[in-house]
C-alpha cells in the first residue's frame, strides 16, 4: 500500500488544476500536467 500511494505522488502534480475534475481527464492529461508543475516548482525555486 505505501509504495502504491508513493507511486501516486510522484506522478501527481503538484498544483491545483481546475476543469479536471473527471478521472479520464485527470489519467489523460494528469502526468503532462505534473511534468508542468514539476518543472514550474523547480525553476521557481532556483529563482529564490
């Protein structure tokens, strides 16, 4: 059970995302998005 619910996260994205509220949309576009916010978290946080 624990390396499913890590598995989850770490293919999560990390920001909200409103308009993906159905499952299909969020396992369609779920993993692009969470490359998005991934990328976004790391460049914000080498802004800083």
């Amino acid at each position: 059970m624990v390396s499913a619910v890590q598995a989850a996260q770490a293919i999560a994205p990390t920001r909200p995302h409103p308009g993906v509220e159905s499952s299909l949309l969020n396992f369609a576009i779920g993993p692009f998005a969470s490359m998005l916010d991934r990328a976004r978290d790391i460049i914000s946080a080498a802004m800083r």
